[in-house]
C-alpha cells in the first residue's frame, strides 16, 4: 500500500473534516462538549472501524462458502475506564442464525480476529508529529 494521506481541515465550530482520496470524513463534537452533534465524534469512528472491519472478514468466509450471511450480526461492547480515560476492553459477539452448522463457528471466530484494525491495536504503529509552515 506504501504511503496514504488524510488531509483533515476544519470547517468550523468543533467540525473536523477528513479527506481521504474520494471521500470526506466529517465528525463534530456533541452538544454537550461545544459542537452542534451534526456527525459522530472522531472515536465513534475509531470504534465502528472496529467492528466493520471484523465484519468484512466474516461475510467473506460466509460469502466464500456460500452461506448466508443476511441475518447474521456483530454486536460489539466497550469498556471505558472514565478515571484513565481510554478504552479497557472491545468484546465482539457474533449472532447467527439457525442452519450455519457448528464446524463454522470457530473459523468465523478466526475470521473475525484477523481484522486489520484488531491488529493496529495489538502491534500500534510508530507515531511522528511534525509542523511545517505553509508558504503562500
């Protein structure tokens, strides 16, 4: 994949913006903390990534194998320790309906932890800030 780039811009009030090739990530603060609500919070993406990821995993085995996948769902759970103010623990629990017979339910399980995401968390990237000046 070799080099991204999220170019985020501030439109005003709490909004953040993020660009990213075709498309635009908009978030904004709840009412509450200064914004005006108008797009979830940059860590509600962090967590839907999160479960989104793991969920492409798991319609491409069921998809691969061709069963189905309509009515299966991924119900993801945070723990947050308000005192340290981070996230302590993400449980995933994937419901299936009936007729996806028992020899699947732990590769499923596998599939789901091979998220990308998942892994970002377990081995976290080096992080850089720098500042450059714009000239006009």
């Amino acid at each position: 994949m070799g080099l991204q780039r999220l170019t985020v811009t501030f439109p005003g009030g709490k909004k953040v913006d993020g660009e990213y090739g075709k498309f635009t990530i908009h978030t904004d603060q709840p009412i509450d903390e200064g914004g005006e609500g108008t797009a979830p919070e940059p860590f509600t993406y962090l967590l839907a990534s999160l479960g989104t990821c793991a969920g492409i995993y798991l319609v491409s085995y069921l998809q691969a194998r061709k069963l189905p996948f309509e009515d299966v769902k991924l119900i993801q759970e945070h723990e947050w320790d308000e005192r340290a103010h981070r996230l302590t623990k993400v449980s995933m629990t994937i419901q299936l309906p009936p007729g996806i017979p028992e020899k699947h339910k732990k590769p499923l399980i596998r599939s789901a932890s091979r998220c990308t995401v998942k892994r970002l968390f377990e081995n976290p990237p080096e992080f850089e800030i720098n500042i450059e000046q714009q000239t006009k």
